[in-house]
C-alpha cells in the first residue's frame, strides 16, 4: 500500500510540475516587451557562417523541446551520444577547434533508431540544425 501511495504522489507532482510549467511559459510570452529585430541576419549567432537562417519556431516541434533541453543542461534522450563533441567532418559548418561544437538528437517519431534530425551548438552561441544527418544545415535563430 505504501508504495501505491507514493507512485499516486509521484503523478501528482509530476502532473503539478506540468502544469505549471505551461502556465509559466503562457503568462512568460505575453507579458515581454518584443525585443529589437536582427539586424539584416548578423544579430543570430552563426548567421555569418552564410548558411540561411530559421526561425526555430519554424522547425519541427522536436527541436523546440530538444533546445529547451540544451538550455537546462538535460536530462537527454540519448544521454551516450547528445552532448558530445561534434567532429564537423563534413565540413558544412565553419571550421574550429575540435571540441567547439556539440551534438543533441532532435527525435524522429515513429523511428526506430536515433533518427537523422540534430541540433549542434557552438560555443559562441551559434545553434544549427540538420534534418538529413549532417547532410546540410541550416542556422537557428532561436528567438523566434
């Protein structure tokens, strides 16, 4: 009986923790003042890596959640492969350091692997995003 009264609290919380959440996100968009638009594209972060630029707004709703998982710092999916360095051997992004940039999954439903969606982030705050596994990029202004 015990343990059937902490899984019941145990959904509560996690239920409470939801909703909350949401109701902090809804009443968090509409009371700001809209900051000041880019620039001509060069306000984003990797903007002048010549790449077009996406509202992540834009992208798959995945890569929305994936994002707000960068920012917290996880927990991740795949916590083997997200966070790890990526190597950049396509040489699609502009070229740095190794260890520069990093790799999160972006998942794909109804896959049954990994999928080939990825969000990589830079150290200077640059955000790109690939949905063809590394195939081609594109720079994700992930204000809008």
């Amino acid at each position: 009986m015990g343990s059937r009264k902490r899984i019941t609290a145990a959904l509560v919380g996690l239920v409470v923790l939801v909703l909350v959440g949401w109701l902090v996100r809804e009443l968090g968009s509409g009371t700001a003042a809209p900051g000041p638009a880019p620039v001509s594209g060069t306000a984003v972060p990797g903007a002048a890596s010549g790449l077009s630029v996406r509202p992540l707004s834009e992208l798959p709703a995945e890569a929305a959640a994936t994002w707000r998982l960068i920012q917290r710092g996880g927990p991740f999916p795949y916590p083997r492969n997200d966070g790890t360095t990526f190597q950049n051997r396509e040489k699609l992004l502009p070229a740095k350091s190794s260890g520069y940039y990093r790799e999160y999954t972006v998942p794909t439903p109804g896959s049954p692997d990994r999928g080939a969606r990825r969000l990589i982030s830079g150290s200077e705050k640059e955000l790109y995003y690939t949905a063809d596994h590394y195939g081609s990029f594109v720079v994700v202004d992930a204000t809008r």
